[in-house]
C-alpha cells in the first residue's frame, strides 16, 4: 500500500520548523532528508525513523516496525503532533548520522 501525498504534506508541515528538511518519492513512498541525510520515511501512513541512538534516547519506548518486506527495523514515531519534540529529534539524528558520500561522476 502507498502512502498519501495528504499524509507526506501534513508531516512536511510538523517538520516545518526544522531546517534542512527535504524529501524525494521512491516505489510509491516517502524518504525524508535532513541537511542531505536520510533519516526516514513514510511506509504506509507511518513515520518511521532510522534506529540512531539520539531517536532511542528520545522515544525509549517506541515501537520497532519494518518499512516494507525485506527492509531494515525502524522506529515508529507516534508524538507526530509535536513540533518541538520532531525538530529536537530529527535534527540529533541528523547530527548523529555520517556525511552523506559524494557521488563519483
């Protein structure tokens, strides 16, 4: 099942404070960047974050679930209605993550 452009819109819109946010349409769902990090995605109506320890620290009691058949376990973010807590944490993500690598041409 995709998810809905309705859903990516409203969580662009709780993200709306964090700088850096982009997102790019992959097989019908959602990858969300942050200053050029991929951090998680929309799968099926849900938010889901890669399991940094920042996003463990944050949502201890969070819910692991798997994006789509095959993928890695994410954390499932249920606090989507506030803002303040989905800046903190994406930007520690993003803070915790590698540079992404430069592409050879």
């Amino acid at each position: 099942m995709a998810s809905s452009k309705a859903y990516l819109e409203f969580v662009l819109e709780q993200l709306s404070d964090t700088d850096g946010i982009n997102y790019r349409t992959m097989m019908g769902e959602f990858i969300i960047y942050c200053r050029s990090k991929v951090i998680g995605g929309i799968y099926d109506d849900r938010f889901l974050v890669k399991p940094a320890e920042a996003a463990k620290r944050l949502m201890p009691d969070a819910i692991y679930e798997i994006p789509y058949e095959g993928g890695n376990k994410m954390l499932l973010v249920e606090d989507i209605d506030n803002k303040e807590f989905l800046k903190e944490m994406i930007e520690a993500i993003a803070d915790e993550l590698p540079e992404p690598k430069k592409k050879k041409r």
